[in-house]
C-alpha cells in the first residue's frame, strides 16, 4: 500500500522537504511513499529580495525539479487539516472543495504579516511580505511619477526597524529617485518603537547601520509607535501626523494560521512547539519546519529564527525524518549552530556579521558581494536534476 507524505507550502522549508524526503525514498528503495506538495504555485518566492524593484518577477518554477526528483504537486490552498483523521482539505484550481489523506504531514505554509491592531492599514498601508503585496507597493512607487511633487509624495514611512524595515529603508532613496528623478526631495523615515537604531542587532552591527541611515539621509524616530495609517500619511500615538502617501508595514509577522488547526502548544508568534526530529510535540505523524516550527537549533538552547537561514536546513531535516518513518530508519537531530547575518543597506552597501554574537566580518561593498551571492543564488532552488538535488538535500550538507 502507498504512503503518502503530504507537506503544506512550496517555500524554502517545503520545497526542501519534498526533496529531502524524495531522497530518502529513493535511496531506500521505497518506491510506495509518494511526497506530495500542496501550495497555491509551483514556484520558489524568493521573500528575503521583496524590498527591491519589480518583486513579482522573484520566484523560481519549481515544477521540472519537482518532475526531476518524483515529487508531486498539487495546486491548492489548505483550508483545514484534520489530525485525528490524518486529512488535509483544500480549494484547488477550480475553486472546488478536495481532500488529500496523509501518512506524514509536514506544515510548512510560512508566516504572514499581521495588520490587524492598527486602525487604517487594512485600507491604507503597504507591506512587502507577499509577491502580491510586495508587487502592489511596486506600482504604487511608479504610479507617484504620475503625481504631482508634494512632501506627502516624496515621503516613505517603514512602519518598523527591524531586518525588513531597514532593507526597505535603505533600498528606498535610490528607488525612489529612480522613479521619481535623481533631484526628487525623497524623505525616507523609519517609525521604530524601540529606543535605539537597529536595536535587534548587536553594538558593532548597530553601528554599521546607523552609519549607512546617516550616508544614505535615511531618518528613524525611535520610541515612536503607530497609531493609525491615513490615506495621506501616518498618526503616532504621540499626536505627531506624517505626511505621506508610502506608508509601509514591515513588523508584526506571524506563523500561518494553519497552525491553529493542529493541536499542540504555540508561541507567542504562533509556531507551533516541536521536538529535536522536528515533529509536533504531541502529535505522531505531523512535523512542523521553517516559519511555522519553534525549534531548538543548537547546544546551548537556542531557537530557529524565522529565517531562510534556518527554513532551508529544517526543510531537509523535516523531509528526511518523516520519510526515515516511514521508512523504519532512524532520524537525525535538527541541529544548525552556525549563524550569520548579512543586511542589505542599499546604495551605501551592506553588513556581514558571524555567530550569534553578531561580530561584524565586512561592510559596504564587501559585505554586498555576500549579500548578492546569498539572495540571488545560494538560497535559489538546486538545479533540475535528481542527483545534483538529493546531494544539496541531505540535511548533513553543508549550508551555512
Ligand atoms: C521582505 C523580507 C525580507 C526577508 N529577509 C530575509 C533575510 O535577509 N534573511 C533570511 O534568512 N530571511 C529573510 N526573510 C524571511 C524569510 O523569507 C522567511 O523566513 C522564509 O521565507 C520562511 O520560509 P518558509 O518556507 O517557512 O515559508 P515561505 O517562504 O513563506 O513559504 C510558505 C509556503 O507556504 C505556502 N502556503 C501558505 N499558506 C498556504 C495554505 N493555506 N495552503 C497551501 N500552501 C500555503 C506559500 O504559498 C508558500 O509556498 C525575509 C522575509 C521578507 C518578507
């Protein structure tokens, strides 16, 4: 009889899932587990470039890969799963109801940025975490050319100082002067709540970033939250009202809420609690990976970020533990204690730093040429083609 592996989203952890599950599969001879991907596209969207231009155009197809290495794919959105009855049920293509049984299932449908709390984003505030919100942003910018100048157009507010709200920032005087002319009055403020720049990163790190606000005129007004985004700018709770037609939300993201539909404890984020194998805690037969899994990732305690940095390896260990189930082989250990950090910071350049103390190893132009070959080749799909990919997919590969 067939087993199936059905793994929930299409992004860096799920696609590495289905790879390193197919892996497994093959290498053991198993020719009657069948892996299974369930995302609304066949396609990579490569999220960590959304703060540049024309972000729709940044995905990867994934279906000749997915051909290459026996994966199968079908298009749909998740809707429900049901744990007890090991069933996922989804809307296909068609718009119609379907159901899909599983063996193993691995969630892995990412996160989502969340407007809700701040009166008027749903209307009136832009994001770049999805293609499309990130697209819609993109025209907005082209559409201001057509406008006529104002400080209201000439100004963009990122709601957020962290990693996204300093790419954005950072990225957004030259793209806006590309549009908008290389005289354009572009204003670029950062609204952060906390009270110092960058205030995530370590001291070294904080330094680099201020220098680089400072170069490229970027403004952050720390200690400042947002109370409401209008049609024509921004209100913080402090009474102050921001002119501006560009207001960007960058902070807030939470897991998919399909973790919801499967028992088990979540944090504060959502993501549900998993164990070393990465399977849910509590539940048999579901693995949690990438953006949805609170896991441990090292010796000394610490947990995965809600980074590609850390939903590329958990995708492998995922598939590679829910097929060596089923299997009958034993799991390997999720465990990734390497950690770097490498921030874009636009025209001026960027910053790479190593371990989670976050020591700075280059910057500017340096640090740019890591940064490129991250985000426009290491963390893009393998090649189509089976034995080049189940190498990259063995969760004991070298990553990072
Ligand atoms: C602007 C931006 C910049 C970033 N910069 C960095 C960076 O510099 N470095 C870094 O490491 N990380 C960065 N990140 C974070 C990184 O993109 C995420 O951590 C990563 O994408 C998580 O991978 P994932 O596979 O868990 O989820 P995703 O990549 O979000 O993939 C989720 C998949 O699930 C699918 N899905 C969702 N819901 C459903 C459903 N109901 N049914 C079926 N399928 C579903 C989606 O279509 C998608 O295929 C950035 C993110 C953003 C938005």
């Amino acid at each position: 009889m067939n087993q199936n592996i059905v793994i929930v989203g299409a992004g860096f952890a799920g696609m590495w899932s289905a790879l390193s599950a197919a892996r497994i599969a093959s290498s053991q001879n198993r020719a009657d587990i069948t892996v299974t991907v369930i995302a609304p596209q066949p396609e990579l969207r490569v999220r960590p470039r959304f703060y540049e231009n024309n972000p729709e155009t940044l995905v990867s197809p994934l279906l000749p890969l997915f051909a290459a290495t026996g994966v199968h794919f079908v298009a749909g959105t998740v809707t429900d799963i049901d744990d007890a009855a090991h069933r996922v049920t989804y809307t296909g293509e068609n718009g119609r109801e379907e159901v899909l049984n599983f063996d193993k299932l691995i969630l892995a449908s990412g996160s989502a940025l969340n407007r809700a709390g701040i009166a008027g984003a749903a209307e009136f505030a832009f994001d770049i975490d999805q293609a499309e919100s990130a697209g819609r942003f993109d025209r907005h910018l082209h559409d201001l050319a057509g406008r006529e100048s104002s400080a209201a157009r000439n100004t963009f507010v990122v709601c957020g100082g962290g990693l996204t709200g300093i790419e954005l920032a950072t990225e957004l005087p030259s793209r806006a002067r590309a549009v908008l002319g290389e005289n354009a009055d572009i204003r670029v403020i950062v609204v952060e709540r906390g009270d110092k720049i960058g205030g995530r990163f370590s001291d070294e790190m904080r330094s680099v970033i201020t220098r680089a606000s400072q170069a490229l005129d970027v403004e952050w007004r720390l200690n400042s939250t947002v109370e409401a985004v209008q049609q024509d700018g921004v209100l913080l709770t402090d009474g102050t009202f921001i002119p501006a037609l560009s207001v960007i939300l960058t902070a807030g993201v939470n897991a998919s809420a399909l973790t919801a539909r499967i028992a088990g404890e979540k944090d504060a984020r959502g993501r549900l609690h998993v164990d070393d194998n990465l399977k849910v805690i509590g539940q048999e037969d579901i693995y949690a990976t990438g953006d949805v899994a609170y896991a441990v990732c090292d010796e000394e305690g610490r947990h995965a970020l809600m980074t590609c940095q850390h939903a590329i390896p958990m995708g492998k260990f995922a598939g590679n533990n829910a097929a060596a189930a089923l299997a009958g082989i034993a799991p390997l250990p999720y465990r990734q204690p390497g950690y770097v950090t490498c921030v874009d910071l636009g025209a001026w350049g960027a910053v790479y730093t190593e371990t989670w103390q976050q020591n700075v190893k280059s910057v500017q132009d340096e640090a740019k040429k890591i940064k490129v070959s991250i985000t426009n080749t290491l963390i893009y799909p393998p090649e189509a083609d089976k034995e080049k990919a189940f190498l990259q997919a063995d969760p004991l590969a070298p990553f990072v």
